[in-house]
C-alpha cells in the first residue's frame, strides 16, 4: 500500500497530519520527532511517500528504509536505514495512529520520497 503523509512543525514539537485524529495523539515522539528534524533541512512541512511492507525492488528505490524490530499494545519501534546503510541510523517508535494511516504496524516501512516545504 502506497500513500503519502505530512507532518508540519509547530514550535519545537512535530505532528503528522492524519485528519479525524486530535492533535495530540498526532504528536511525534521517541525518535520519530528527531527524524523529521534530521531529514527535515530546516523545513517546517514535510510530506512523505511510503510504502508498506516493500518488496526487495521497492527497499531499492528508497530514500529510507524502516524496520520493525519490537512491536506491543503500545506502538511499534523501528529502525531507520537510510538507502542502502547496512547499519540503521536511527531508532524511531511509531503509536497506534500508524494503525489508521498503514492499516496495521507494518513490519517494513519504506519512504520513497521526501518533499519539504515552509
């Protein structure tokens, strides 16, 4: 399942834009919020193109590359690769709202692209 989802960036703090969620379950913590800021480039918008569960073909095409590595009633956490990186550069933790944007907790994650605006 392919889709885009944005994120934006008010104050110091990161939210994804999922509509029909409040805001503060929207609120990007534990890793996911330093990742936007990393890939971000100073942008305060950034929309992503994923992928769930990739094929082998799909993880070659992507900018980055997510992968679960512990998942509960809680959430789901994940290591982030950036292209073709055989050691993740990142740890992320993704809540439940991921359940409505993905379906489920994914096992991959893949982002083909990333665009970025103000």
């Amino acid at each position: 399942m392919k889709r885009k989802i944005s994120f934006y960036k008010d104050g110091n703090e990161w939210y994804a834009d999922v509509p029909f969620i409040p805001k503060a379950n929207n609120l990007m913590v534990a890793g996911a919020d330093t990742f936007l800021e990393d890939i971000s480039n100073g942008s305060e918008r950034v929309t992503l193109k994923i992928v769930s569960n990739p094929s082998a073909k799909d993880i070659e095409g992507c900018d980055y590359y997510l992968k679960m590595t512990k998942h509960d009633f809680w959430g789901g956490t994940y290591d982030v690769y950036d292209g073709y990186s055989k050691e993740p550069m990142h740890t992320l933790w993704l809540c439940n709202v991921t359940h409505f944007v993905c379906g489920r907790h994914p096992s991959r994650i893949g982002i083909l692209n990333v665009e970025m605006s103000n």
